[in-house]
C-alpha cells in the first residue's frame, strides 16, 4: 500500500477527492432531500474545517523536538477528538429534539465518518514529510 501511494501520489489524492466528495454527498442528502429540508446539519462542516487545526499548531510547535510524545501533541490529539465527537454529536441532539428527522441524521452521521475518515486518510498519506508531502501542494 505504500508503495502504491509512493509510485501513485496523484491517484492517491484523486482517491480521497472522491471520497470527500461521497461524504459531502451524504450530508447534503441529509439536508435536501425533500422528506428533510432542514439545513441545520449544515453546521457540521463547521467541525470539519476545524478538525485539522490542533494537528497543525502541535506539528508546528513540536517541530524542533525528536521524542515520540510530547504535551503539545497530546493535547492536541484531545481537541481532536472532542471536535470529532462533537461532530457526531451535533446531529443526534438535533434529532433528539425534533430539529431534523432521523433519517437525516443518519446521512451526515454516515457523510461524518467518510469526511473524518478521508482526512484521517490525507495525513496518513501526505503528512509523513517523505519525498511527496502535502507541503508541495
């Protein structure tokens, strides 16, 4: 497999366009369809935005230093992951209290975890700093 992204850089990248793609497809299947017609959801693209950023200041504040673990990275990785919980959680209180239907939250619970799951996939596959990183982009 990482042969494949080494050899493939391009394919790897249209490969998670097109997942994101999927993604946004669900959540705005959430919102649009007729059934539906809320666009409260939309408000989840709020915490996908913001996902990446506590990776970003921790790689940027922690640049200087080898050690596998560091405050600043721990930390971040917490933010992370209240942001992504809070992503999950956005729909389902609104569903909770008759915002949208459960079939709307449904779809961007499943358009949350194919967008998280494609950014998880961008840094894996561009963020080593190999030869081909997401800096040259």
């Amino acid at each position: 497999m990482v042969l494949w992204i080494k050899l493939y850089p391009s394919k790897a990248l249209v490969a998670l366009s097109f997942s994101g793609a999927i993604g946004l497809t669900f959540l705005m299947l959430g919102c649009a369809l007729e059934d539906y017609g809320v666009y409260w959801p939309l408000f989840v693209l709020i915490f996908h935005a913001i996902s990446p950023i506590p990776h970003f200041i921790a790689k940027r504040a922690t640049y200087d230093s080898d050690a596998t673990s560091s405050a600043c990275r721990e930390l971040a990785y917490f933010f992370t992951t209240g942001i992504v919980v809070s992503a999950f959680g956005f729909p389902v209180i609104l569903a909770r209290v008759s915002v949208i239907k459960w079939g709307a939250c449904g779809l961007v619970l499943a358009g949350n975890a194919v967008i998280f799951l494609t950014i998880q996939g961008f840094f894996l596959v561009f963020g080593r700093g190999d030869d081909f990183s997401w800096e040259q982009w």
